[in-house]
C-alpha cells in the first residue's frame, strides 16, 4: 500500500528545481506522488493552506508539511 504524496509548487525555476530532486526522488512503491502547480490550479490553495502549507515548493506526506527552499508565499498566488 502506497502513502499520499503530495508536491505543491508555483511553477517558478526553484519550484521545477525541487520536484525534479525531491518530488521525483521518492520511492513509488512506498509514496503515490501527486504534483499540482498553484500557479494553474488557484483553485486548490484553499486545500493547501488547509494541509499548513505557507509557501511553495511544499511537499505534505502523511499529514506533515515539508517547506523546501522558499520560492513564493500562498499569498502571492491567490
């Protein structure tokens, strides 16, 4: 059984930098990964803020938030 994966970002040079190196890293036997730009799906910031998420790249696996790097807060991209 796989764990829920999720990797948000903005779509910016070190958003793309970091799924390439974390998003991508991650073991697909142990982590279904799902990717989602906030930059195109504003829709889901909502969803995000609601998982912690405070700035983007983030990665939220198993209820916990991982801020990687800081690329640009939620606020900007609403």
């Amino acid at each position: 059984m796989t764990e829920k994966a999720i990797f948000y970002h903005a779509g910016c040079a070190v958003c793309v930098d970091a799924e390439q190196r974390f998003a991508a890293a991650l073991d697909s036997s142990r982590y279904d990964v799902e990717v989602v730009d906030l930059g195109e799906a504003k829709d889901r910031i909502v969803e995000a803020e609601r998982a912690g998420v405070t700035s983007v790249p983030a990665m939220v696996i198993g209820g916990g938030v991982y801020h990687i790097n800081h690329g640009a807060d939620l606020s900007a991209l609403g």
